[in-house]
C-alpha cells in the first residue's frame, strides 16, 4: 500500500505492527507478523533509514514508531526531494558536459569553435561578464542565489543597470526569498522596477546564471565554489535550455514583497525547500547556503518544522540521523558579485 512512497511491504507490516503494539519488542512483533526475525530485523533496519523508528525515551534500548502524520510527511518529503533533484538533473549535466568540453577543448585548441569558452578564476569571470554587460543588447536574465547585496555594490551596480534600462533592455533578476531581510536590496529592487526592471524571488536556486540576449550564458562549473571556474556557452541547443529554465523557474517566482504563499501542508515556499534539503540530508550550513540565510536561521527553521510535525521531543535526534548520513563542512568562496549583506530571516 505505501510502496509508491518507497516503502516495502514487509517494512510497512513490522511499522503498522509497531504502531499497533507500542509496547512490543522485537519477539512480540515477530510474533504478530508471522515473520523470522532476521527478516523483521531488516526491516527495522529499512524503518531506521526512513526515520520512521527512533530509539525510545521510555524504554532504554527499544525502538519506537513515528506517528504516521510525522511519517508519512518525511517520506512524502523524501519523494518531493527525488522529484526535485530529478527536475534539476538536466542542468547539473550540461554543467558537467560543459566542463568535460572545455578541457578537451584546452587540449585540442581546434576545437574552440566548440560554443564553449572556460573561465579560471574570479577576475577572469568578472572581466568576461563586464565585456558581455557592455555587448547587451536585448535582455538580461540572472539567477542570483548569493543573498542581498551591500550598500556599496549597489552603488557600484546602479550606473550600469541604468545605462541598460535606459536603452531598453529588459532585465529580470530571480532572488531567494531571504533578500526580503536586507534592506539595501528591497530598496534597490525597488528602484529597479521604478526603472523598468523585474525581480522575483524563490525560496532555492540550483545554480548561479547570467543569460544575455538568450545567446550567452554564463554558468560557474562548481555551484559550491562558484569562483574557481565558469564556462560561458554560446550553443544553440544548450542557450535553449538553460532559457527553458530559466522561464520555468520565472514562472513559478513571486513578486519580491508580495503575499505570502504557503502549499496544502501550511508551509511557506522557504520551510517547504527547507524541508526537501533536510530529508536529503544536508547540514546547517548547506541549507543556510541554498536559502540564503544563516546557519543560525536554518537551525530556527529546521527546529520549527521539526516542531510543526510533532517531532518536537525528537527533533535533535531525528536530524543528526539518517537525514544527516552524509554530513560534510560547507565553505563559502567568493561570489561573482560584490560581497553580500546576509541578515538572518
């Protein structure tokens, strides 16, 4: 029955034993289920993956079941990441296939007609993105995942963008939501749009990207390290999309100050991505990476919806288990844009 959330039959008939027989050890489920206990142990082992057993508070070195409200979120929550990573998989392969190109194309020079430029390190990005900002000619498409600017490089961002707009080209700019907490940037959008140009945001982006006149396209080779090495691409089939990308994502942002919008479950876009990363497995750090916020924010965050679940006894232990399987240290490296101004949401 709970197959399609990835749960197999045996494993849901030792839960539902749990749940009807809280007070039963391993023999007494055995026992109800009919089953060998080497195979009911399996899928104890299967239910402590998914976090729909934790160890007892109660009863020392027992297990116990999650409710089936809490369960059923983490493994719908399971599901939407699967669907998530699968809906992105497609842009993190042409990063790939961009980078294994580029270095052929370092290796056989005859191949630069390639439609694939690789750029190493900050300054060489930031001189090819100022040379495509001076070619522009149509419109400007970004996604911005590095939080609010400074005061400073606002200042330094406005004469240009008001060249831009002052010639007519459109440009449209997609946030996380988290920008909503600096100042500097809310009045800078709203200068923008005075101007004639839009801004929307969404609570995570897979990746930085700058499109110019939908025939270039800047990307950074590593989304984690975004000042290493970028590639810019120039063809056709993969200009169209990246475009397609962009514009889905477009489609589903929403206007930087307007009215909150949360899904069937209550949750805010931004507790509904926090979500997703948390049953992937991602640290404080990651999540306040790809949310914009800081790490101290995403622990509020993660404990809140840890608490919304009715978790709240176990919200400690259930993040530094399988969800936290692959734990790794985050570093933030130099942006391609001036420093940003974070303040938590």
């Amino acid at each position: 029955m709970l197959a399609i959330l990835g749960l197999d039959a045996t494993s849901e008939t030792v839960y539902r034993a749990m749940l009807a027989r809280p007070q039963d050890g391993v023999a007494g489920i055995c026992a109800a289920v009919g089953l060998p206990e080497a195979q009911v142990r399996s899928a104890l082992d299967t239910l402590s993956e998914l976090a729909l057993v934790r160890p007892s508070h109660e009863r020392e070195g027992a297990l116990r079941a999650v409710s089936p409200d809490v369960g059923m979120e983490l493994l719908m929550a399971r599901q939407q990441a699967e669907l998530a990573v699968q809906q992105q998989r497609i842009e993190a392969s042409r990063v790939a296939a961009a980078q294994l190109i580029a270095d052929f194309s370092d290796l056989r020079p005859a191949a630069a007609h390639s439609g694939v430029e690789h750029l190493v390190g900050l300054d060489a990005i930031r001189d090819r993105l100022a040379s495509l900002t001076r070619e522009v000619k149509d419109e400007v498409m970004t996604f911005a995942p590095d939080g609010g600017h400074t005061p400073e490089s606002i200042e330094a961002a406005r004469p240009l963008d008001e060249e831009l707009l002052g010639r007519g080209v459109k440009i449209r700019t997609v946030y996380l939501d988290s920008v909503c907490n600096s100042a500097p940037t809310v009045a800078y959008t709203g200068w923008l749009a005075a101007r004639g140009g839009q801004v929307r945001v969404v609570p995570s982006l897979p990746t930085r990207m700058i499109v110019v006149d939908r025939a270039t396209a800047v990307i950074p080779v590593n989304s984690e390290d975004t000042a290493a090495a970028a590639v810019v691409l120039t063809g056709h089939g993969t200009l169209t999309a990246l475009c397609a990308l962009f514009e889905n994502v477009w489609g589903t942002a929403q206007p930087l100050g307007g009215p909150a919008v949360r899904d069937s479950r209550g949750l805010s876009g931004q507790e509904s991505a926090a979500l997703r990363l948390l049953s992937e497995g991602h640290t404080d750090e990651a999540i306040a990476k790809r949310l914009g916020v800081s790490p101290r924010t995403a622990r509020r965050i993660a404990t809140e919806l840890m608490e919304r679940l009715g978790a709240r006894s176990s919200s400690t232990e259930a993040r530094s288990g399988p969800w936290a399987a692959a734990r790794r240290t985050d570093r933030r490296s130099p942006s391609w844009a001036p420093a940003r101004s974070e303040r938590p949401c």
